[in-house]
C-alpha cells in the first residue's frame, strides 16, 4: 500500500498528493473500519480528485485515543475538523455506519452555509429506518460473531487474540453509537443530493430501506443496486469507483 499523509489533527489520511484537483472525497468508513478501508477509492481517483479517508479515534496511529461511542460526537468533531476542506466541491462517501456519519456531518455543513455537494450512501439503510439492534451489549464473542456473519474482517486476524485485544474496543464503541442513533424527525438536507448504494444481498438492508434516504433530501436522489453482500464496497470497488467518478467528474 502506497504510504500517507495524516492531517495536524489526526482525523484524516491522504494516500496521495493531488494539489490540483478540482474536487474532494471525502470517505467515512464502516464501524470497527479505519481509514485504509478506503485506499482503493484514493488509488482510483487520485490525482484527479483529492481523497481524504476519515480516522476514527481508537484505531491504527491514533489506537491511544478513547474511541467516540456517539454518532453526535463523532459528528460534531468531524464537522469541526472537516469544515476547512470545503475549499473546493466536496463529495461526502460514506460506507454502514459511515453512511450516517456523513449524513449527519452534511446535515451540519448545511447549517453552517457550506452544502455539500452530493452525499453517496452505501450499505446502509436509511436514518428513519429503525431496527432494534443490541450487538453493543453482547460480550466479546458475540461482537466478533456478528463481524464474521458480515465478513468485514480477515477471519484469521478476528481468532488472533493479540488482534482481538486491539479492535474489540472500537468495535463495541461504534456499534453502541450506531445502534442508539436515532434521527431527528423531519430533519433533511436542504442543498445536497443523496445517491443510495446497496448489495443486492445485503442482510442487513433491503432496497426498500436503501430507497428511503430519498426521504432525507429535498435534492436529487438517485440509488443504485450494486452486486454484492454488506461489504459490497470493500469487496468490488471496482463497482463502486465509477459511480463516484462520475459525480466528481461534474463538479469543480
């Protein structure tokens, strides 16, 4: 993997240089993901668009830090951190859980007069479809058997206890924060397009569920139903790339 470049505060990488791109992309990855999750978006479309992968607290170089167990929190941090970006059009991707960090974070761009200029949400179903979930609350081994049912993880780094030890904290934070997230009624983004993605078998969202971010926007909504399981993102960018080109490729 190409070496990067982590921002003064931490919470983004940047695997390669792209000082003269016209547009940005920003990627939120998935709970217990970190910012190489999003390496093979950054290899495709860099130079051409500057690719920022989000960190999370509590992973990789910043594993030190307690991780954030709330979406609002982690929302709040990164709008703060983000905001700066927004020199140029900005692109929100945002994969599970990360979908609804970046929903949320779009949600207070807009508040603060920068609109982002379109939010692409994968594999995960929309912010007023609840699901009672309580995989926060199992111990240990339930954690880990719910990742393995997703396979999002190498399967032998999950039986490695040393590993185990490392990614079990964030783990258990990022699923308490998005499994007691609740979206506020009647809130939606006002300026900023959303295109859903969804495995066509995804356990864990239908289309109709995908089909319902187009609740969440007064904009354009577009979804698209992509091959693949949960981790659909992860296991064919390939699918995935030109659709995010494609909307990067209209800005700037």
């Amino acid at each position: 993997m190409a070496s990067s470049t982590t921002t003064d505060s931490g919470w983004t990488r940047r695997f390669r240089a792209a000082p003269q791109a016209r547009a940005r992309l920003i990627c939120f990855p998935h709970a217990g993901g970190s910012a190489t999750s999003c390496f093979p978006f950054a290899q495709a479309l860099t130079p051409g668009t500057d690719v920022l992968a989000v960190q999370y607290p509590g992973r990789q170089e910043r594993r030190s830090e307690p991780p954030l167990d709330s979406i609002e929190l982690l929302t709040d941090a990164l709008t703060r951190e983000l905001l700066p970006c927004a020199d140029r059009p900005l692109v929100f991707f945002g994969h599970s859980m990360g979908a609804i960090i970046a929903y949320e974070t779009a949600l207070r761009f807009e508040a603060a007069g920068v609109p982002v200029a379109h939010l692409v949400a994968s594999g995960r179903r929309a912010p007023s479809r609840y699901r009672p979930e309580t995989v926060h609350l199992r111990g240990d081994e339930g954690i880990l058997a719910e990742v393995r049912l997703l396979r999002g993880t190498d399967s032998a780094l999950l039986d490695d206890p040393e590993m185990q030890a490392l990614i079990l904290p964030a783990l258990r934070s990022d699923y308490h924060a998005i499994e007691t997230y609740r979206h506020a009624p009647g809130l939606r983004l006002e300026r900023t397009p959303v295109t859903a993605l969804t495995g066509d078998a995804d356990p864990r969202t239908t289309i109709d569920e995908a089909r319902s971010w187009s609740a969440h926007t007064t904009a354009a909504f577009d979804l698209r139903v992509l091959p693949g399981d949960h981790f659909f993102a992860l296991s064919r960018p390939e699918a995935v790339v030109p659709v995010l080109a494609g909307l990067l490729g209209g800005l700037g």
